[in-house]
C-alpha cells in the first residue's frame, strides 16, 4: 500500500491579524475613492483595489501560498484570461462619449 504524505502548514494568527488589517484598508481606500471622480479611470482605480483584495484572499486564506507552483499558475491564467475578458467589455465605455 502507498503511503501519502501531505506537507501542512500552519498560519499564525498575527499573519491573518495582519491580512485581516490590510483588507480593512483597502476596503476604506475603496470608500475613499469613490467619493472622486476619477473620469475613465474609475473602473480602473475599483478593480485595481478590488483584484489587490482577491489576491490577498486567495493567497492567504485559500491558502494558495502554499499549493504547488503548477497549481499557481493554473490560477494565476485563469484569472489573467479572466482580467481579459472584463477589461475588453470595458473598452466599449471608452467609445461610447
């Protein structure tokens, strides 16, 4: 019979702490900059803030830090394919005025 051997690792409370923080920055960055007018560039200013915030839930708190390069660079294409798609819907709103 094999035997299989995952490596685990353990996230310290003060990691969470300190990504947990950095979330409720950028959220209130988030609030902040909605009270501007930024012209064309708010869809680029909430889905910089918004992609920053995913990333830092996916790394820390799905635990992809952790995960094994070729599984990082699955998710990584996916969501560059992904940015992709949503950033070629946003070029129509540049035309539009």
């Amino acid at each position: 019979m094999t035997e299989h051997h995952e490596e685990h690792h353990t996230v310290t409370y003060k990691l969470n702490s300190i990504i947990w923080g950095l979330l409720l920055v950028l959220t209130a960055i988030t609030v902040a900059a909605a009270q501007f007018d930024f012209g064309f560039l708010n869809v680029v200013v909430a889905m910089t803030i918004a992609t920053t915030k995913a990333g830092l839930v996916i790394l820390f708190f799905m635990h992809l830090k952790y995960e094994k390069p070729l599984f990082k660079i699955i998710v990584f294409i996916t969501f560059l394919l992904l940015a992709i798609a949503i950033g070629f819907t946003f070029f129509d709103l540049a035309y539009r005025n």
